[in-house]
C-alpha cells in the first residue's frame, strides 16, 4: 500500500512538472493504473480471506 501510495505521488508530481502533453498523459494514466492495481489486490486479498474464513467448507 504505501509503495502505491509513493508511486502515485512521484507520477503526480511529473506529470506537474512536465510542458508536455503526451508525457502528462502518460503520467496520469501510469497514476490510474497503480491505484486500479492496489484496489484489484485488496480486492482479491479479502476474496481469499472470505473463501479461507468460510465455515460451510470446513
């Protein structure tokens, strides 16, 4: 999470600090990406939580 959190923050600060558009661009989509990945994995850690917790399977 908080290699995420950095992650987002240094492509933030470059694509500010960038003149151009195609490098901005690309930046904040970089920015999207990592935070759509974080939540896919917090996502997937509680499935399997749910599925190793379930006591109908036990």
């Amino acid at each position: 999470m908080a290699e995420q959190t950095w992650a987002t923050q240094q492509l933030l600060t470059l694509a500010a600090q960038t003149p151009q558009f195609k490098e901005k661009a690309l930046y904040l989509a970089l920015a999207e990406l990592t935070e759509e990945q974080q939540r896919r994995i917090d996502l997937a850690q509680g499935e399997l939580d749910g599925r190793t917790w379930n006591p109908s399977r036990w």
